[in-house]
C-alpha cells in the first residue's frame, strides 16, 4: 500500500500533467483565436478604406446642391453690380439723348 505522502505526490503529478496539457490547448486555442482576429481585422480595414471614397463621392454631391440653393451675392457683391447698373444706366441715357439730338438735328436741316 502507498503512503499517504506518494498518493499526494502522485495525485501532484497527474494535476501538474493535466495542467501542462489544458495549458498547451488554452495556448493553441488562443493562438487560433489570435489569427483569426487580425483575418477579421484585415476584413474591416480593407471595408473602412472603401468608406471615406463613398463618403467622399457622397459629399460632394452635397455641397453641390447645397452651393447651387444657397448661392446669394453678398453685400459687397450687389453693390458692385449696382454700381455697374447705374453706369450702363448712364451710358443708356446719354445714347438715347444723342439719338434724340440726331434727329432734332436732321429734322432742322431737312426743313432748311
């Protein structure tokens, strides 16, 4: 019959033994695990980097619309243009007012 202390010491031996071989499984599994993950990761790199070109493509349809709705002239602008509006006002009258003298003055030498 074996003593207590050789059916410690061989009890200690069979845990350390099923120890090592659930240490060497946990360690495959998580190496499995390991490279299954940076796989996936690759996989959702390679779909974030499609995004921004989509999100892009999309963006600038946005601003378009946008631009084309809210394209108001300025303050400064519209006073520019006022500005060449009453000079090609100017420009109007005075071509007017010479096409009036014109025929005055045809008029009078027609009569003489």
């Amino acid at each position: 019959m074996a003593t207590v202390s050789e059916k410690i010491k061989d009890t200690y031996e069979q845990a350390r033994t099923q120890f090592n071989g659930f240490e060497k499984q946990v360690e495959k599994k998580v190496a499995k695990l390991e490279k299954d993950a940076k796989a996936r990761l690759e996989v959702v790199k390679e779909q974030l980097e499609e995004v921004p070109d989509q999100l892009r493509g999309q963006w600038e349809k946005v601003v378009v619309r946008l631009r084309s709705a809210l394209a108001f002239a300025t303050r400064e602008e519209l006073e520019q243009l006022g500005v060449k509006v009453e000079d090609l006002a100017k420009k109007v009258d005075k071509l007017i007012r010479g096409d009036k003298i014109r025929s005055v003055a045809s008029k009078t030498t027609k009569k003489q």
